[in-house]
C-alpha cells in the first residue's frame, strides 16, 4: 500500500516533467531547421522615413561686443591738466558731440591769448613793411629821373662826370633799398602765418579741454575722478569708455577651421546668453581671415550682428550661437545610422550590390535588399533623401538588434537617470517629424 500510495504522489509530478520535454522539443523544432522549421530571421532594429525640415548647423561660442570695437571706444584727454568736471558716469546715455569732462583751462586760455596778440603784432608789422616798400619805389622812382638828367647834362658836357656817379650810385641803393623792402615784406607774413598757426594750436589745445563723445552710445567705463590730474604724452590718456548705441550689439564667435568654409555672410544665427532663458536672433555679418591657434587648433573670427532693442545683451556676455549653415524644409529624411548599416552577406538578397549610397530594407523572406539614395542637408543626425518621395512611410535597417541594445534600450525606458548615448557629428536642431491635423507624421 506504501509503494501504490507512493507512485499515485508521483504521478503529477513526472506528468510535468514529460509536458516540459515535449514542450521543448516543439519549442526547438520551430527555430532550428534541423527540426523541420524555417530559416531564422534576423533581429534588426528600423528607423522610418519621414518628412520634416532638417537644418544643419555650425555651432560656437563668442563674446557679446559693441559695434565697431571689441572693447568700445576710448575717450582720451589729449592735453595734461587737473579734470574739473565730469558730466556723465556709468551707464549714462550720449550722443555725438557731448560734452562728458572738462579739464582745467586756464594756463591753455592764457597761451591762446597770447598767440591771438603776437598774430596781431605780425600783422602790423606786415603793414610797416607795405609801407616801406611804397617809400622804397619813391625813391628810386626819384633816383631814376636824377640819374636820366645828370646823364642828359653829362652828354652835353654840362655836368661833371662826378656828378653822373654820384646818380648811378644813388639809382642802385634805390633799387637794393626796394628789394630789401619786399623781402621784409615776405618775412613778415611769413611770422603771420607762424602765428596763425600758432592760434590755431593754442585754440586746439584750449578746445581739447572740453572732451566730447565721439559716437551716440552709453558710457561703460569711467577711469578718472574729479580732480585727478592726467598727463598726456604720446598717447590719449583715457577718461572713459563709450559703448556705441547697444540697441544693436556684435558677437564675436571662434569657429574651428573645419567649419568656417561652411559659413558664409548673411546666414542666419540664434544664441543665447548664461543671463538669459530666451534665444536671440542675427545675421553673419563678417568672417574675418585673422587666424588664431591654440593648442594646434585653428580658429577663425566671425561677427554676428544682433538686433538688442531693449539692451539685454551687455558687452561681455558669453553666447553660445548655432550658425545656420544649410536648410531644407519638408523633406524626406531618415536617420544618418541607416546610411552607415551594412548588412552580412548572410542577410542580403541575391543580386549584385550596386555602388553609391544606399539603404538597406527588410523583405517578406527577411533578407535585405538596397536602394541608391542621394544625400542632400545633413545636421549630423538626420539625412535629406534628394528625389525619395516615394520612399516616405517606410523603414529602414539601422543595425542589428544585440544583447547590448536590448538591454540599453530597456534602462532608457525603465530608468530615467540613465545616461544616453552620445549623437557623433555635428549638432543640428534635431528636427522632429511634422504633424497633420490627424495627430500622424506627414
């Protein structure tokens, strides 16, 4: 009774067991054509074809600047003396011709002065020396007739030879007093033009201590006080620094050389600045041909110009800019990881391969089959499909699906501080498929 008691609690059990071996069985005879199943599948992973914009872009960073100067505009004194006045500070608002420090001019008042009496003194003197030369003509117009008569008188042997002498010497000291006369002349207008030039300095250094701002702009740095003395040598000593009008600002960005032949004037630019959460909008205004390396990397200057109306933008500021270098909008595009897929020639249909770039689809059978595609704007993570309407809707093969996808892709959508993985290439603006008013890609 035991042992049937025994085989009647075994029964179960062994009728699992031999379930799990036919199970089995069946389970390997699907998959391996051994047991009379079909040819395994390869798992791939797809990626569709879509319509969308695709924008490729050159990114850097720059410096917020001024118009015109990286660092603003300097306003120097150009004369030594004590500043008496100062009429704008930080952030004060000028315009053209303001008038932003005075500095002491009293010794330059003086000098002027000066120069405008000894101008006058010149000038009279030019007077004197007209009046000297009208004498000098006078004289040798008299000495010219005496002479004539004393030779008429000698002629006729009625005066003494003495006497025609005495004529020819006093027309000769005539003519030498008149151009002596002339040359005194000369010389005095030439202390007239001296001393006019003399004014005219003087009135300039007089005018330079009155310091006025070159441009409309904002003052953005002040480098004197009232009272400080300046001393001017070969170079202005700065009194402030003019922002020019920030109601349009530059950014000065540093773009690889790989990169600056893509950019041209007139491209498109967004950016933003640490300061602020909203991006900003310019144009390529410049690319300048003034290299710089460091650390064997070569860069080159580009200026962007951006509109900033209400001055949020300070010189200074990082930006961090995405240049648009090329568009195409409504396109058929595809991930660029199915341009670099090449199948096993295990996988692929029969046929010759044919040259060029090309994506790969998945048949009924399984196997893979190509088409030639043209590339056209790429922004690193999505291709434009030049001429591949029809190919809209479908899937590409991006890669095979692995133990090492699989399980990253199950901790991207289980785990959400995960790391992903990193895009290669240059970064675009991702463009994501465009929507109907059904809620479906177009």
């Amino acid at each position: 009774m035991n042992g049937i008691c025994d085989m009647m609690h075994c029964a179960p059990a062994l009728a699992l067991v031999l379930a799990a071996a036919m199970s089995a069985l069946t389970g390997c005879g699907e998959k391996n054509p051994s047991f009379g199943g079909g040819e395994k599948k390869p798992a791939l992973r797809f990626a569709p074809i879509t319509r969308t914009d695709v924008v490729r872009t050159v990114e850097a960073t720059g410096t917020v600047t001024p118009r015109n100067s990286s660092k603003g505009i300097p306003v120097g004194a150009q004369v030594n003396g004590k500043v008496i006045k100062l009429f704008v500070d930080y952030n004060s608002t000028v315009t053209n011709g303001q008038i932003v420090a005075l500095i002491d001019p009293l010794v330059y008042d003086a000098t002027y002065k000066s120069a405008v009496a000894q101008l006058h003194v010149n000038r009279a003197n030019v007077d004197v020396r007209r009046a000297a030369i009208r004498t000098c003509e006078a004289e040798l117009t008299l000495a010219e007739k005496t002479y004539a008569r004393k030779k008429s008188l000698a002629e006729k042997s009625m005066a003494s030879v003495a006497d025609l002498d005495s004529a020819v010497e006093a027309l000769d000291k005539a003519k030498a007093g008149l151009e002596s006369a002339k040359a005194a002349l000369l010389s005095a207008q030439a202390s007239v033009a001296q001393s006019e030039a003399a004014v005219s300095k003087a009135k300039a250094d007089l005018d330079y201590c009155t310091i006025r701002s070159p441009v409309n702009g904002i003052v953005i740095a002040r480098k004197v006080e009232e009272g400080e003395t300046v001393v001017s040598s070969y170079n202005a000593v700065p009194v402030l620094t003019i922002a020019e009008d920030l109601k349009t600002v530059w950014v000065e960005a540093t773009v690889p050389e790989a990169d600056v032949g893509n950019v041209k004037v007139g491209q498109e630019v967004s950016f933003t600045a640490d300061a602020y959460r909203r991006r900003f909008k310019g144009r390529v205004k410049q690319v300048r041909r003034d290299s710089t390396t460091t650390s064997n990397v070569v860069t080159y200057p580009v200026i962007i110009e951006a509109e900033n109306p209400d001055e949020m933008l300070f010189p200074g500021m990082t930006a961090t800019l995405s240049i648009e270098t090329a568009r195409a909008e409504n396109a058929v595009v595809v991930s660029s990881a199915a341009l670099r897929f090449r199948p096993k020639d295990s996988d692929r249909a029969p046929g010759e391969v044919p040259r060029g770039r090309k994506l790969w689809f998945a048949g009924e059978d399984g196997k893979l089959s190509p088409v030639v595609v043209t590339e056209g704007v790429s922004d690193g993570s999505f291709v434009e499909l030049v001429g591949a309407d029809e190919l809209e809707g479908r899937e590409a093969v991006v890669g095979y699906e692995t133990e090492r996808t699989k399980g990253l892709s199950k901790s991207d959508e289980t785990n959400p501080f995960m790391p992903k993985r990193p895009k290669f290439g240059t970064a675009g603006t991702a463009p994501e498929p465009k929507k109907g008013a059904n809620g479906k890609a177009k």
